[in-house]
C-alpha cells in the first residue's frame, strides 16, 4: 500500500498504532503462510563486478532523498547474496515503475497491488514477495479521512463536497476508496464527479491528500489506513475515519519476465529470512519502509482486488488471478478511529 507502504517516517508510529489496526483486520488468505521459523539467508558469494548489475526501482510516498539513501544501503546489503552489483532508483508513481521494466532499465520493482497486476497483464511480470505489516499482516485497508471537527460521519455526509485521492492508478490512494462510494450505491461506477462530489482531486501521495484535509482545503482524502502516520504526532488528533474499504494484501515486490531463476531465489531467501526481532535484519528492514518482514507471493492473492479492478476496466484478464484463488475476503468491519 499503504501503507501506502510504510515509510521510516511511518516506521516511529507503526507500532503504537499497530493493535488497533490488528484487532480490526479480518483474516486474509495470505495470513496463513506466515511462520515464525525463518529460512536461512543464501550463502554469501563473491560479487562479480563485471557481470551486468541488478536494477532495482523504489518508489518514493514522502523524502526522496531518504528513500534514495536506503535504497542504496538495501542495494548493499543484497550485493553479496546475489553475486552481482544491485543498483537502485527511485521513483514517484508506478507508471513509471512499469515503464522502467517494459524496457528492461529495471528487473524488480516495489509497487502497489494495482500497479502489479496491470504490469502482469501487460508485459507479464511475477510476484515474488509480499511485504508484512505490524502483526504479521500481509494485507491493509484504504480509509475515508476527514477532519474531527467537520461534522462529517458517514460516507453520505460526503454528497456535494469535496474529496482527494493520492494517484488515478493507485490501489490504495483511488481504486478502493472509490470502490467504497460505489458498494454503498453513492457514486456510479462509471462516474467519478458530478452526481456526488463537487469535486475529486488526484494530490500526488498520501500525505498531500491527508494533509489537504487537515489544512481545510477538501473535505475528505481517500488513502490508506497508514497516511496519518505521515502527519506529525501534533496533527494526527485532528483527523479521523469515516469509512474502510475491504482488506487489500500488501504491496509487493514484482521481477520482470525472464530475469534469471537463480538472481529471483536468492533475492527472496535474502529477504525472507530477515527477522524483525534481530537488531542487524531490524536496520535492514527499517530501510525498506519499514515493515516487519516478507511472505512468499502468489498470483491467488489478488484475486479478489483483481475483481474490483477489472470492474474499472484496469485489469482485463482474471482468469490468472483466479486460478486456484483463495476464498473472498471478508467485508469490511464499521469504520473506528485509526487516528486516535
């Protein structure tokens, strides 16, 4: 997602915040494969400096300049379980993740559940691992946000007014959220402003939508549950939820079609043996937005926000994505306040 993902700036406040979020999270399919008993990392190799090097495309929510500076430590750590040079670059939407891997200028990328899924469709990229959150969660929720103070308490105190979504191809910053409007017959499908809203902003982020909410400028931000992380702790009292749409898994690192077996194994076992409770993999894990580890990713995860998806026209082949695909998840539990 979002957590979006988490970030380092989430990574202070996830912990604090992360028994209210489990107590509220139904059971999702991946949960099962989560084990306390990690595998054991690949054996460290000689880093062949003259073979073609890994590239690897991290998407930016807040600093840039800090999500380039632990990509670099994560481009690091990964060097000497791979064998070959890892290069990171980051990136400010997932488009550009995509196109970056069309081309072959990225073999794996970090990405939202949207972004992967229409990537597969179109140039047929694999799901390698899913990131988890506080509780052992593969999955998180998107949030209707509005201000404590704005007598807005439900999803139809919304007609009229107005509301920011983070991108227009974002799982988590539009395609739930709206999906939300939809279910309880508020908006059509095929229609985003104009019977409903006055009118719909894309702001560029989560924390640009929350914090158009916070500062007055819309009514309303539909992100995921995580964005008022991104707030300082001073501001995170003056906004709430109204609305929760159903749980989504997790976002996810995708590789490009054709990258060598061998690199994708030992990227995941790299990965998937980090243990939060170790200090040394903690620092590590701290860099990569802070989550708590990685569980093996299968395309059955996303079926069911495939479903939604492709009712937008986003995802045009389900058929991969149902194959074998875990039962649907559960409805969303009412709304409470994330927020504090």
């Amino acid at each position: 997602m979002q957590p979006k993902r988490p970030t380092r700036i989430h990574a202070l406040g996830l912990m604090a915040a992360s028994a209210l979020f489990c107590a509220l999270t139904p059971v999702f399919a991946g949960e099962e494969k989560a084990s306390d008993q990690r595998p054991p990392k690949p054996p460290r190799l000689t880093v062949d400096v003259a073979a073609p090097p890994l590239k690897i495309a991290f998407i930016s929510y807040a600093n840039p300049q800090q999500v380039a500076s632990d990509s670099k430590a994560i481009c690091e750590y990964l060097e000497p379980y791979l064998g070959i040079r890892v290069e990171g670059f980051v990136t400010t939407d997932y488009g550009s993740s995509i196109e970056a891997m069309r081309y072959e200028r990225a073999d794996m990328a970090f990405v939202d559940p949207l972004a992967f899924m229409m990537a597969h469709e179109q140039i047929g990229v694999r799901p390698l691992l899913l990131e988890v959150y506080p509780g052992g969660k593969p999955s998180y929720y998107s949030c209707i946000w509005v201000r404590r103070d704005s007598g807005i308490k439900t999803l139809k105190d919304l007609r009229g007014r107005t509301i920011a979504f983070a991108d227009q191809v974002d799982m988590s910053g539009h395609l739930l959220p709206r999906d939300m409007f939809v279910r309880e017959a508020l908006l059509a499908q095929d229609q985003l402003e104009g019977d409903f809203f006055k009118q719909v902003y894309f702001a560029g982020g989560d924390e640009q939508a929350v914090r158009a909410v916070l500062n007055g400028f819309v009514d309303a931000a539909g992100v995921s549950q995580f964005s008022y992380l991104l707030l300082r702790p001073e501001e995170r009292q003056h906004v709430t939820v109204i609305g929760r749409s159903i749980a989504s898994p997790s976002h996810l690192v995708m590789a490009r079609k054709g990258l060598a077996p061998e690199i994708v194994m030992r990227f995941k076992q790299a990965l998937l043996a980090l243990d939060h409770d170790r200090p040394s993999d903690k620092a590590v894990l701290d860099k990569l937005y802070g989550v708590e580890g990685y569980l093996e990713a299968e395309l059955s995860d996303f079926a069911e926000v495939a479903r939604i998806a492709s009712r937008y026209g986003l995802v045009k082949n389900l058929k991969p994505f149902e194959t074998a695909a875990p039962a649907a998840t559960e409805s969303p539990p009412s709304a409470k306040e994330d927020g504090g």
